[in-house]
C-alpha cells in the first residue's frame, strides 16, 4: 500500500503521453541546477518511460500512479535506459525556443572521448538554449551509436580501428546507418510545447521527422565544432555518407587545424 503522502506529492508529476501504439508516462518537472563553465544555470528535468503494459496507460488517475509506483522496484529499469529532457526558460510559451534532440553517446558525452563531437555538441547546445532564454535538450537514452547499443558500438570502434568509417561499421554488423526513432520524444515535445521550435542540429533527418510529426519548425542552427586529428574522418563521413549539413565552408575546419 502506497502511503497517501507519497501518493500525492508523486501524483502531480506524473502525466502520460498517449501514442498510437504505446503511452509515454512523463514524470516532471523536477528543478536541476547544472553547471555550465562554472556558472550555475537551473533547468527543470523531465524523464518519461514507455509503458506497453494496457494497466500502466489507465490515464493519469490516483490508482494509475499507485499501479506504477507498486511497480517501479519490479520493473528492472535499471537494466534498461530512459529518455529525458532538460527545459529551460518559459519553453512552453516563449514566442521562440530552441531545441536539441541529442543521441546519448557514452564516450564521447561521459569520458571526453575526441573519436566524435558528441561531448561538445551536447554542452554547446546547453549554453545556446540558456542564452537564447527558451529551449529543450531532450537526451535519447536508445540512441547509442546510432541505435546500435553500447556493446554493438564498441565492436563498430573495433572496426573503424582498422579503417573502416562509421557507416561500414554499423553495416558489416548488419545494423542499418541510422536505425534512430524520434517519435518518443517528439511526443513528449508536443506535450510540453506546441509554438514553433529553432532544431539545433546538423543532420536533416531530424528535421524530416519533426514535420513530420506536424511541428513548425522551420529553422535549423547548424552545430559544427571541437575540430581534431582524431575525428576528422568521423565528421567527414556524417556529410558524405550519411547526409549531414556542412556548414562550415573554410576548408581549415576538415584540414584538423580548427580546435585540434
């Protein structure tokens, strides 16, 4: 029996996001203060998890939470990952507001890994949305390596090792390119804002599955940095195999001589 004290502070936290197929149950706002080059800047952090199971999805009732709450130290979701989203400003009403679908990227995000650009894309549009005053980062748990996994990347960087690019490492172990899905978080996108956003972003088939999911977003900040030897290859690639937008037109940004 969930006490009526937990049950309460919880209730109101929790909403769920109906989809075709599928519920996300979002859980927020919660208020995170974080640390941006030494300046602390508070966010307010969401996280939501997919619930298939039809008991999970009643609505966003008392005994709905209480079903999910009972729940939660069964579930194993410490064996799984969740999505979230760190807002900033007045997301759901500024006339503006910028957004960034960020794939996780265990290396490059946590460790500093210079092999990609993922550690300082995911700061750097941290700092644009604070300055900008409105924006999300929504941080997509299921994206690892372009939706192969943790375990299957570490086999790709095996490959890439022995010269092969990104593209050819994913396909020799038999993964699609970019087996990526927005719909989760575009749903959750669509719950917490339905004005126009601005896509920080380099790869345009963000930007295809945001229209079409019907959200207005007709602008796009390219994200080009964090230059070196050790990823040029990686970055050339993501604009001649995979279709990203160069923005960049200095030649000296693939030369390794920008932030190398």
């Amino acid at each position: 029996m969930i006490k009526p004290d937990i049950l309460s502070i919880l209730q109101n936290k929790i909403k769920r996001i109906t989809m075709d197929d599928s519920t996300n149950i979002l859980v927020g706002p919660i208020t995170l203060p974080v640390n941006l080059d030494g300046e602390t800047v508070t966010f307010k952090w969401y996280s939501w998890l997919k619930a298939t199971d039809k008991e999970l999805q009643g609505g966003d009732s008392k005994e709905a939470t209480e079903l999910l709450i009972s729940r939660l130290s069964s579930m194993n979701l410490a064996e799984g990952q969740q999505s979230s989203v760190l807002v900033y400003g007045d997301f759901a009403d500024s006339d503006e507001a910028l957004i960034r679908m960020h794939s996780i990227c265990h290396t490059g995000d946590i460790f500093g890994s210079k092999r990609c650009d993922c550690g300082f894309q995911l700061r750097q549009s941290m700092k644009m949305i604070a300055q900008h005053g409105s924006g999300a980062l929504f941080y997509l748990a299921n994206h690892e390596g372009r939706g192969i996994g943790l375990f299957s990347k570490a086999m790709a960087y095996i490959l890439q090792e022995e010269g092969y690019d990104t593209v050819e490492a994913n396909l020799e172990l038999g993964f699609a390119d970019d087996s990526r899905d927005y719909r989760d978080a575009i749903s959750v996108l669509q719950h917490l804002r339905s004005k126009p956003v601005t896509l920080i972003t380099n790869n345009p088939k963000k930007m295809e599955a945001l229209k079409a999911a019907g959200m207005n977003t007709g602008k796009r900040i390219p994200l080009w940095g964090d230059v070196s030897v050790f990823n040029e290859k990686y970055l050339r690639t993501k604009v001649t195999r995979s279709g990203h937008l160069e923005a960049v037109p200095d030649a000296d940004f693939f030369e390794g001589r920008v932030a190398k």
